[in-house]
C-alpha cells in the first residue's frame, strides 16, 4: 500500500474568499513504512495573508515572493500523490484549497479523481468522541513528540501527521499482517509440516507463566494504543 500524509498551510481559513495555498508538505509511506521520499515547496500566493494567518505560519509575503506559483508545481505534485492514499488531518479544509487551486488550471481535475483519502480528525473524533481531538491534542494523547513544532509548517505538520496515524493505527500493522520473508518462510514450513485436512492428532504447544504473561502485557499494549484488541474480546466471549 502507498500512502502520502499530507499538510497545507494558507493565507487565510476560506478558500472561497479567494485564500490561496503557501505550502505544500508530503511524506510518502509504503507499506505503512517512511520510504524516504518527501514532497516540500513554498508558494507565492500572489495575495495578501488574511489577519492572524500569518502568526500562526511564520510566513510573509517577502519570504514567498520569489517562489513559485502553485501553476508551476502543479505537474510534480500530481504526480507524487498519484494513486496514494492522501491521509490528512481535517482533510476537508485542505481538498477544497487544492481543489480551488486545481480549478485554476486546465484540465487537472480534482484530487479525489486521482486519490483516495483518509481523514485522521474523523477517526480520531471516532476514537475519542467529545474530546479535543487537534494534531497538538492528538500528539499529547499518543505519546508523539511535536517539541518542534513552535509555529505550523506543511512538512514538519505532515511528519507529525504521520507518527500520530501509525499510532492511531498501530494495532494494523502489530501482529503479522506485514511479516516479512523470515516470518513467511516459517508460516510457510508450519504449514507444509501440518497439512490442511490431515485428520491425525496435531500437537499442542504449552506455553510457560512467563510467556503468558508477556502475552498478556502485550495484548493490553495493544488494546490501549488502538482503542480495541479483538484478542482480548473474544478470549472475554469464550469465558
């Protein structure tokens, strides 16, 4: 699976009042898993920041007037998000800036014709209904270090982003979905050595007090990171 979490920063909070996108900032996940590449730019809006916009970037129009404009991006951003997964923090705010920005062009489309998305503020709004559920509160309730993150920034939001959806979604990706060729080697032998179907008496492997305490602890780790451990509810049905 190829993921890109994805972050925007504005001129302002409304992309019909004519705000523009300043910064773009991609981290690409393959396999739930960094792969290395990032997609980073700065945008010169050719507007003014809508008051109390500025604060929150740290931008100004000096430091964006000799970068591009989001026309001269355009192709190369496409081209990175193309056929990923967007995962985006409040996804609707950002779709409809790059949507407007799309608009601008000719014949770009829109995002959704070309990703599909997941938006972490309904999963976590899911997760934790009634409670604040902004990257800064995310970050605090997971465990994530945002230390860096004095003013907001397309890149450093977007990697933030990322370590906050893993977390969301750790237990995916923490008990063998994506084992790797050793664990499929070994599977693989379990299975040739018991085939399926042989009615003969298959062994029973004990495990020690140690060992199942291990277990235990491990289940509850992953029960409170993911909200819900499917283990532990079905040992709790067969009780």
């Amino acid at each position: 699976m190829r993921q890109v979490i994805l972050d925007t920063e504005t001129t302002g909070l409304e992309w019909r009042k004519g705000n523009r996108v300043v910064e773009i900032g991609c981290v690409e996940l393959l396999e739930r898993r960094p792969s290395g590449r990032t997609f980073h730019c700065y945008l010169n809006p050719d507007r003014e920041f809508e008051q109390g916009a500025q604060e929150v970037t740290g931008l100004t129009l000096e430091f964006l007037a000799d970068k591009p404009r989001f026309a001269d991006v355009a192709d190369e951003f496409l081209a990175f998000i193309d056929g990923a997964e967007l995962v985006i923090h409040n996804a609707a705010f950002d779709l409809g800036f790059l949507d407007a920005e799309l608009a601008r062009l000719e014949g770009r489309g829109s995002i959704l014709e070309r990703c599909t998305v997941e938006d972490t503020l309904l999963m976590a709004r899911k997760r934790y209904p009634g409670q604040r559920n902004s990257l800064d509160a995310l970050c605090k309730r997971l465990g994530v270090d945002n230390s860096q993150r004095q003013l907001h920034g397309a890149l450093l939001d977007a990697q933030i982003l990322m370590d906050v959806y893993l977390a969301l979604t750790s237990g995916q990706g923490e008990i063998g979905f994506d084992a790797g060729p050793a664990q499929q080697t070994a599977a693989a032998q379990v299975a040739m050595a018991v085939p399926v179907g042989d009615a003969g008496q298959r062994p029973r492997v004990r495990i020690g007090d140690d060992e199942a305490r291990a277990h235990a602890e491990r289940l509850a780790g992953l029960q409170k990171k993911a909200g819900r451990c499917l283990w532990l509810e079905l040992e709790a049905e067969n009780a």
